[in-house]
C-alpha cells in the first residue's frame, strides 16, 4: 500500500480542524496509509522583522527536511507553485507511486516555507491563489488528496 505524509508546521487546536483532518484521515485508509507530521512552529516575536522571519524559516526548514521520508515524491505547497486540478492531482499521484515508495506533502507555517524546502522538493504545488491559514490548508490538502485517490479508484 502507498504511503502519504503529511508534514506540517504546527498543531491542530480549534475542535472543528481537527475533526475534519480525522474524517479525511479515516477515509484515506482506504487507499493509502497516511501519517502526519506535526513540527514545532519557531516563535517569532509580535512585529518580526524580515532577518527574524528568514532565521526562523530556516530553522524550520531544518526540522522538515529532516522529517520527510527518504524515498518520498517531495510536495512543497506554496503560492507560487503550479496549480491544478483534480484529474491532474490524480495522474500526478499515480505517477509518482510508480518510481516512490509515498509521496510527502509540505505545509509551512504563517510565513511558509523556507526556499530551501521548495528547492528540495519534487513539485511547488498551489491550491489557489488566495491566502489560507496553514491549519485550514492541512485540511484543504487532506480532501485533495482523498478526491485525488477516488478519481484513481474510479470510485
């Protein structure tokens, strides 16, 4: 079976996140085994300058690279990456699961993800042009990649 990994900065606190990441993790079981992967987010001060955020990204690019499973299809998500739609999520899954073993999504924190991460990774990927907050997004991301594995299936 498939392995997906979702790597992600932060913990789910508000009730209705984490039952709408728990649904789509149970549904995901049909078709993959999923694992997430939450980080401890780097505190920043209340107006951070420029110099605190990139120190902080950095760090934080330390404890993602060093989380994602070595034989893994690399998935940064970030608003300058390539969007999609369902179909082509699908095909790029299925693609991806010929030559990896999983595939391992990435969400950043409030300020995203360090240009090391996006370097690394495999595929710059964008839902949407609009701005979400990371916690929404793990959601977003988990019923993407469920319809994405249901439009595989057929099902």
């Amino acid at each position: 079976m498939f392995d997906i990994t979702l790597i992600a900065m932060g913990k789910l606190k508000e009730k209705f996140y984490l039952s709408a990441s728990a649904e789509y993790e149970k549904r995901l079981g049909a078709y993959c085994r999923s694992n997430i992967v939450e980080l401890k987010e780097v505190k920043l001060s209340d107006s951070p300058s420029g110099s605190e955020i990139d120190a902080a990204l950095s760090a934080e690019a330390e404890k993602i690279l060093a989380a994602i499973p070595g034989r893994a299809y690399k998935v940064a998500l970030c608003v300058e990456g390539k969007q999609m739609s369902s179909e082509r999520l699908a095909r790029t899954i299925e693609e991806a699961s010929m030559t990896h073993s999983d595939i391992c999504f990435i969400i950043g924190s409030s300020y995203g993800l360090s240009p090391k991460v996006k370097a690394a990774a495999d595929l710059r990927l964008s839902f949407s042009e609009l701005t979400f907050p990371h916690q929404l997004m793990r959601v977003i991301c988990a019923e993407a990649v469920y319809r994405a594995f249901t439009i595989i299936k057929g099902t």
